[in-house]
C-alpha cells in the first residue's frame, strides 16, 4: 500500500488540477459569451418585453424616494407615453440600473452643474470602451429581480417578525441528542435520530415557506455587494474620471460585506438540489436537518436593518453608472441627440431647433423659439398633439438624462405638466368634464407656487362641454395662466382663441392639403393662426354626400358673416 501512496497523491493531483482549469475555463467560457451579449446589444433598440409586473416594480425605487418635492406626476407621465421613451432607453442589464434610470426621468432637477456631471460620466463610459464593458460585466452578473423590487424587501425587513436564535438552536440540539444515545443504545438512538431528522425537515419547509421571499432578496443583496465590491476595489488609472463613485462604493461596502459571505450558508434560496451541485445538495440537506441557516437568515435580516441606508446607497450609486451607460447606448439609436443650454434668469423663454419624436419611424422636425405662451391651431391629425408630446418630452429630458432629440435647445428650468389624454373615471363615477377641470385646477396650483415656472401642455381646453361656455372658461383659464408663473402650449380647434388671446399668446398652426380627394399632412409648424378650413372637406373625401358636404359649407359662411347659426 505503501509504495503506491505517492501514485494515489499524483492521481489525485492531477484530478484537483483538472478539475481547477475545468472550473476556470467554464468561467472565461460564460465571461466570453457574456461580453460578446454585451457587444452585440449596445447602441441598438433593445428588443427586450416587459409584463405589466414588471413596469410596476420598475417604479418601486422612484415611489421610495420621491418625497415631497417635485416630481412628474402621473398623468403628465402617461400623456407623455413615458413608459415607451423609457423601455427605448433602457440598455441596462441590472435591477439597480433600470430602477435608477426610471427615477432619473421622474424627478427632473435645476441644477445644471448635476446635468453637467451626468453628462460628463456618459461621455466617460462613451469614450472608454474597456471601463464601459468592465462595469457591464458586472452588472449582466448581478442581473435582475423580475417580480420584486429589492428596495421594497429592504424597507419590509423592518417589519419582519423573527423566531428567537434559541428557537433554531433546539433543533440542532434534538441531533445531538438523537447521535448521543445511540452510544447508550443503538437501536433507540437511531429511532430518536430519525424522528428528530424527520421532525427537523417538516419544520424546516413549513417555515420556509414563509421566509423564502426573502432568502431570495437577500441573494439579490448579496450580488449587489458582491459587483459594488468589485468595482470598488478597482484601482486601474483609466476609472479616476469615475474615482469618487468608486470610492464611494468601496466606502458603503465596508459596513455591509459579510451579508456576502454570510449568503454562502443560505444556498439559492430554492428547494433542495435544485441547482444540480451535489455539494449543495448536501448542504441542502444539512440546512434542513439543522436549521442552521435560519440562524444565519436571522443575523442577515438584523444587519441589513441596522444597514440599510449603505445598501441604498449602493443601490443608487450602483443603478446611477448604469443608468449613464445606458444613455450612451441609447444615443446611438437614434438619428441625433443635442445637450441643453440653460438660460440664467427668472424669464420663460424656450428655444429648440429640429426637435423630432423619437418613438415616430418617419418624424418630422420643428423648431420655433418663444419667451411667451403659444397657441397651436389646425384640424385633427395635422401634428398639433405630437407638436405637445414632442416638446414636453424634449423639456424633459433636457432636465434628467441631458439627451434631447433635437439640433439645438435653450431654456429656463421648467416644472413640466401636461392634460392631454384623458378620459371618463369609471371608478369614481366622474364625468370627462370633471376630470378635465380637475386636469387642469393642478396646473393652477401649481403655477401659484414659488420657484421654476410652470411649462404646461394642454390639448383642447375643456372639450367636454359645449362651444360658447367652453370658449368663455377656456380664454380665461388660459388668460390667467400665462399671467402667472407658467408657460403654456396649447392646442385648440377653437379659432376664437386665436383672436382672444392674440396680446399674450403667440398664435402656430398646422396645415393638410385636401387634393384629389386625398388628406396631405406635411406636420410643419408654422407661424400664426389657421386661415384653411378643411374639416368639412374631409367629410367628402371620407365618402359624405355631397349635398351634406355643400349644406355644411353654406352654414359655416352664414356663421362666419353673421355670427349666428341657421340650418341650410
């Protein structure tokens, strides 16, 4: 036996070594395919789905921390179709990345030197491909969390009403006692063992059950730390232009590392050998008989409260690079992008050339330059609500992610509203009408505030009542608006406005050509009010008799000569 010992340890060698290069190859293998993913998708349109859960825990970061200061709300975000600008916008391979770059666009700042510094980190991860695809790297390795939010579990640990650490050690005691007595009797020790193992496993999967959630929130934790840990310890010259969100990841991990190390004695979180690792199955199996792991879960569960403003700010910190990488991939997607230039003064003067609607496959570009209200006219389907949609999206993006669709932007910091796509609240039993006036009252309010003036985006002012009370309460509202903290693009078929308002209102408008019996949109903005009236000749092209088309014609002209309406 002797003289074949040195054979057995370079057998055995040999396997340990094999198995090493094995492990480490499969490692640069999965590292390999996963950047050659990261190549191929940046500066292209994500083709990634969402489900209806998941733009719901997307929001869960913003809806922590937006607190009581301005925002945009939700019916500004769903005028906006902001949920589709995001989708396009999200090149992130992390739930931190996604989540930050949501709030990113909800909360619009005014201060240009963090709009600066935004941009100066995405042009950063812009130029440097290699530090781009490092932090890549990590985040595709920390992933998503598809039906929860980390932030929420975080935040619901504090209310976690755990068993006592002795109510775990008991069980672990009951095997003891159970190894014990078989030294005393065999037979009765292994009997008691048995009970107790089986007794141990029951338990151990009715609790579980409960706690399981959070087995997997704590992974999630855990391969945060792990990737901020990571990058924190970078020390490469080519990161100092990034060097303080380094440091500022190295500095929050301190505090919260060994929930890293402690995840080891959890497992995945899953049923037992789910992983297909037969030294997990093991430990699998040993957490049951144990219930050792729940007192690891417990003393986790204690760190992450006692820690949890350095894992948010992990989080924010982690999600905020990501969220900069994934402007810089988005740039690429689209035909041009410019960055704001803000004007320092308490005015309201808004300024953009060739601004386009990126969601549009054929836009078409606009520019006007105004330091009052405007108010657009023209028949439906000539471009007036994309004009609104078009400009309050650039506002906006000009104030969180500096990448406006446009050649050239110049304006104040505005607070952006909008009452546009509304509609009947079944729920509440509430009229259109109501809805719209309560629309429009929040705009109101919050052109009476202090601090950056009201840019709102209003589409058919109260449409849902009739002409003559609806142009007396509309030239008012608007009237009072403009004379307020506020700057308003409204779209309106009233033409009575135009000359109502014409003192404080600059009049725009867009036209269509009815020519052989086809509608010719061109969607270019053009100063003044509209002088065509072609709705009722869009009622011949769509197939209307022509004597309705002709009588309809011949009411109008009475109309517009009498100022009374008289059937032909």
């Amino acid at each position: 036996m002797g003289k074949y010992l040195w054979l057995y340890i370079l057998i055995g060698a040999v396997l340990l070594a094999a198995l090493i290069i094995s492990l480490v190859t499969a490692k640069k293998r999965r590292r390999a395919r996963l950047l050659a993913k990261i190549r191929s998708v940046y500066g292209l349109v994500p083709k990634r789905e969402y489900t209806d859960e998941e733009l719901k825990k997307i929001r869960s970061y913003y809806e922590r921390v937006k607190g009581g200061h301005y925002h945009v709300d939700d019916i500004t975000w769903n005028d906006l179709d902001m949920d589709s600008v995001f989708i396009a916008m999200n090149h992130t391979f992390s739930s931190a990345g996604e989540e930050v770059l949501y709030d990113l666009l909800r909360e619009p700042v005014f201060d240009e030197e963090e709009l600066k510094e935004r941009e100066r980190v995405t042009q950063y991860f812009i130029e440097n491909t290699p530090a781009r695809e490092a932090f890549q790297l990590r985040y595709a390795a920390i992933g998503r969390t598809r039906k929860f939010s980390l932030v929420d579990f975080v935040g619901q640990f504090r209310s976690l009403e755990l068993k006592s650490d002795f109510h775990y050690v008991i069980h672990a005691l009951l095997l003891v006692v159970g190894i014990a007595l078989i030294f005393y009797n065999v037979v009765l020790g292994i009997m008691v063992l048995i009970g107790v193992m089986i007794y141990n496993i029951y338990t151990y999967y009715k609790e579980k059950t409960g706690v399981e959630p959070y087995y997997i929130s704590l992974a999630a934790i855990a391969a945060l730390i792990d990737g901020a840990e990571v990058i924190g310890n970078q020390t490469m010259k080519e990161l100092d232009p990034v060097k303080e969100y380094i440091a500022d990841l190295h500095e929050h991990c301190k505090t919260v590392k060994s929930l890293k190390r402690d995840m080891k004695w959890l497992g995945s979180g899953s049923v037992a050998g789910a992983g297909g690792d037969i030294a997990q199955l093991i430990l699998d199996y040993l957490r049951m008989i144990t219930h050792l792991d729940f007192l690891k879960f417990n003393r986790m569960v204690r760190k992450v409260v006692n820690n949890e403003e350095d894992i948010l700010q992990l989080y924010r910190t982690m999600g905020f690079l990501e969220a900069m990488i994934a402007i810089g991939s988005y740039r690429q997607t689209i035909p041009f992008c410019c960055t704001a230039e803000f004007v320092p003064s308490e005015g309201k003067t808004l300024s953009i050339k060739d601004e386009y609607h990126p969601l549009l496959k054929e836009p078409v570009a606009n520019s006007f330059s105004e330091d009052r209200s405007l108010l657009l006219t023209g028949s439906n389907a000539s471009g007036k609500s994309t004009f609104l949609r078009t400009t309050a999206l650039a506002v906006l993006m000009a104030q969180t992610v500096n990448t406006i669709h446009a050649h050239s932007y110049r304006g104040n910091f505005f607070r952006i509203y909008s009452s546009m796509a509304l509609r009947d609240d079944i729920e509440s039993a509430e009229s259109y009408f109501i809805v719209e006036i309560k629309s429009l009252k929040r705009i109101m309010d919050a052109a009476e505030q202090e601090g950056a003036p009201v840019l709102a985006f209003v589409d058919e002012v109260l449409r849902g009542t009739n002409t003559v009370e609806r142009i007396a309460a509309s030239s008012e509202i608007l009237k009072d608006l403009a004379g307020k903290n506020a700057m308003l693009v409204t779209a309106t078929h009233d033409i009575e406005l135009t000359e109502l308002l014409k003192d404080i209102y600059s009049n725009y408008h867009f036209e269509e050509e009815v020519v052989d019996n086809e509608i010719r949109f061109n969607y270019i903005l053009q100063k003044g009010k509209a002088t065509t009236r072609n709705a009722i000749k869009l009622l011949s092209v769509m197939g209307y008799g022509q004597d309705v088309v002709s009588a309809a014609e011949k009411t109008a002209e009475r109309f517009v000569e009498t100022g009374a309406w008289t059937l032909s």
